[in-house]
C-alpha cells in the first residue's frame, strides 16, 4: 500500500518532502480547528471568572428569611435604622449620608433614601465589574438612579415644595446627580424640562410636555421616563451573537414584556381604551410582539388579555391568579405574580449558566427584590394596626 502511495504521489508530480510538508500543515490546520473549537468554551467563560467571583462575594450580604422575619418585627423608624446598621450594604450610607442625626429623627422617606442610595451604587458596581460585551446594558441599568431623580425633582416642583425637601428626596447617586441640585431651584415644571436640555432626557420630556400642560399631571412625563429607559434597555440587549448575551436579552426583554402587561392589565381595570394606552407601550416586546400588543389592549376584559396570552410563559402565572383577581378585584395581585415570574426566571437563568452572566443576573435581581421588600415594610410601618401575617403577604 505504501508503494501504492508513492506511486500515486510521484504520478502527480510531487516530492517526498513536499507531500511531508503538505501533510504537516494539514495536521497544523486540524489541530488549530480542534484548538478553536475546544477553547472556545473556556474564552467565553474567562471574562465572566472575576466578576463572577465579586458577585458571589456580594450574593452572601444579602436578606435571608430570618433576617427579613427581624426586621418586620422592628417597631419604629429608630430601630430600623439600628438593624439596618448591622449589614455592611446599609450601615456606610447610614453613616456617611446622614451620620448620627438620622437614628434621632428618622423618618420613612429617610430610610428609604438609605435603601435607594445603596441599589444605585450597586448599579454602578456591577456596570463596572462586568465583562466588555454585556457592559453596555449595565450602564443603562445604572441610569435608573438618575432617571428617579428627575422623578423627584417634576413631582416637587408640582406639589410646590421647598428647595431644601426637594434636595432631601433626591438620592446623591448617578452620572447626573450634580446637575440635578442645579434645577433644585427650578420654579416649575417646564423650568425643569428646560433645565435638562442637552441630557439625553430632554427631548424625552420635550415630546412629553404637550400632555403635561394639558393635563397638569406628571404622570405623562414620568411615564416617558420610563419607556425610554426600558426601550434602551432593550436595544442595549439587543445583540445576542452568543450564548451570554442570548441569555441576558431574554431577561431584559421579559422585563419590558412585563412592564408592557401591567400597563394594559391596569388600564383595562379603569376602562381606558387603545388610543390612551398606545403612546406608554413598548412595541418591540420579548415573546409579547406589536401585534399581539395590539391584540390584549383591544380586549374586551381582563379574562381576554389573558386568554391571549396562551402561547406565552405569561399565561400559566396570570391564569392561576385569575380566581384570587375576581375575589379582590385588585389588579395588583397580577402585578405581584408577574415579579415573582421574573424572579423565578433569574433564578432560573443563573443555576442554567453559572459561569457566564446567570449569577450577574441573579444577583440583580435578588437585590432589587430586597430593596422592594425592604421598602414595603417601611412603609407598611406608617399602617396602625397591620398584622405580621398580614405584612408577610405584601412582600415579592
């Protein structure tokens, strides 16, 4: 047979050293592909290893059961505040932002602060930590801190309050807090929208002032704020070209699906109708696309939005919850389920992909639910008379 060969290799005018060399690159060539392909897997993981590590670090801070169980049991502002002292995440901004004078005359608003403060400052470690590829959604995230300050600075200027309330309420986090305490000072609403011209809000609230000054509500420039931010949120996500970013764009986009569900969900309880609703709708939704939007806000009910939801993972979770709605006829018990459904599916997402951005997600969204659960008992503190069990069932 090796006879066969030579005869075959000198046939085609090829040496014995050029047909080595030939077979020596090929193996080159098969070897480099086997290196690709092998290695691969290890390249996507490798910029995951340190941040991931950071994360776990911090995922051992937060609230168990049993400290959630001690802190509704607190019976006053002064006593949250202690307990809040115990936990590293809380007790720097208790210290550094309102030193001793806030164990004296705490109030809820304050404690809340504390908790804002420490979720946007989390925001902005993780946009930092993450890897170059997923950084660009993270940065977004973290514009939710500014995007609550402008909040606050519209509300303030129309319930009249003072500069020195206005400048409490606001949370010294962001990229644009600085800016922020220059429009304390802003008379009104629209001195305000004017004050942001040049940010990447303006234009957001510009479009948005018409309804404002129809109405005299800032719900409708709240509402704007809203949607730009998740709609950026979701272009930021919007490249899935491996498994990480696939992952995360599906974890944003039930974020935006959600989102888009409650506002119909809720304006269906109060008989609003399509042309209302539209404009506050993101169209380019996850599994819930444009025409399937239009579908549920042209619902006769909120049995029919439901309905429509069939082939999605939305149905199982609002339909289980259909029977509690008709008895209490709150649509917020479908709000609740539908948080408890992305945080199942954060959970989900980091035990799937435990190497790559699943414990990021997880992180994130552990952490917002604990600043969630720990406002709710802030505020449920203000309700005399509110039973632990019943407090219990209030949280996400």
């Amino acid at each position: 047979m090796a006879e066969d060969l030579t005869t075959i290799i000198t046939s085609l005018g090829i040496t014995n050293e050029s047909f080595l060399a030939i077979v020596v690159i090929v193996l080159l060539v098969i070897g480099a592909v086997v290196v690709v392909i092998v290695s691969r897997p290890v390249l996507d993981i490798y910029p995951y290893l340190l941040p991931n590590a950071k994360i776990r670090a911090r995922k051992g801070r937060l609230f168990d059961e049993k400290q959630f169980a001690d802190f509704i049991e607190a019976d006053s502002g002064k006593e949250i505040i202690h307990y809040l002292r115990g936990f590293p995440d809380y007790s720097f901004h208790v210290d550094t932002h309102f030193e001793k004078d806030l164990i004296a005359t705490a109030v809820n608003h304050q404690i809340e602060k504390v908790l804002d403060i420490q979720l946007g400052e989390t925001y902005n470690l993780i946009s930092r930590i993450v890897p170059d590829n997923i950084k660009k959604v993270f940065k977004v995230l973290a514009k939710k801190s500014d995007i609550e300050n402008i909040k606050t600075l519209l509300v303030s200027k129309e319930a009249n309050l003072t500069n020195e309330k206005t400048e409490e309420l606001l949370i010294p986090v962001g990229s644009l807090y600085h800016t922020f305490e220059q429009l304390i000072d802003s008379r009104t609403v629209e001195d305000v929208v004017a004050g942001l011209d040049g940010t990447e809000y303006g234009s957001v609230l510009e479009n948005a002032l018409n309804n404002y000054k129809e109405t005299k509500t800032v719900l409708h420039l709240e509402s704007a704020l809203d949607k730009y931010y998740l709609e950026s949120l979701l272009s930021a996500a919007n490249v899935p070209a491996e498994d990480n970013t696939r992952i995360l764009y599906s974890y944003i986009g039930s974020q935006v699906d959600i989102a888009n569900l409650k506002i119909i969900l809720r304006s269906k309880v109060d008989g609003l109708n399509y042309e209302t609703i539209a404009p506050h709708i993101i169209e380019d939704g996850y599994q819930i696309k444009e025409w399937k939007l239009k579908d549920l806000i042209e619902s006769e009910n909120v049995t029919g939005i439901i309905n429509g939801l069939e082939n999605t993972d939305y149905f199982p979770v609002l339909n289980e919850t259909v029977d509690i709605y008709n008895e209490s006829g709150s649509v917020s018990i479908f709000e609740k389920a539908l948080d408890s459904y992305l945080s199942n599916y954060a959970n989900s997402l980091a035990l799937k992909n435990p190497l790559g951005v699943g414990p990021i997600i997880g992180y994130t969204n552990k952490k917002e639910k604990e600043i969630k659960n720990l406002k709710i008992i802030v505020r449920a503190k203000r309700e005399a008379g509110l039973s632990q069990s019943a407090l219990e069932e209030m949280l996400l």
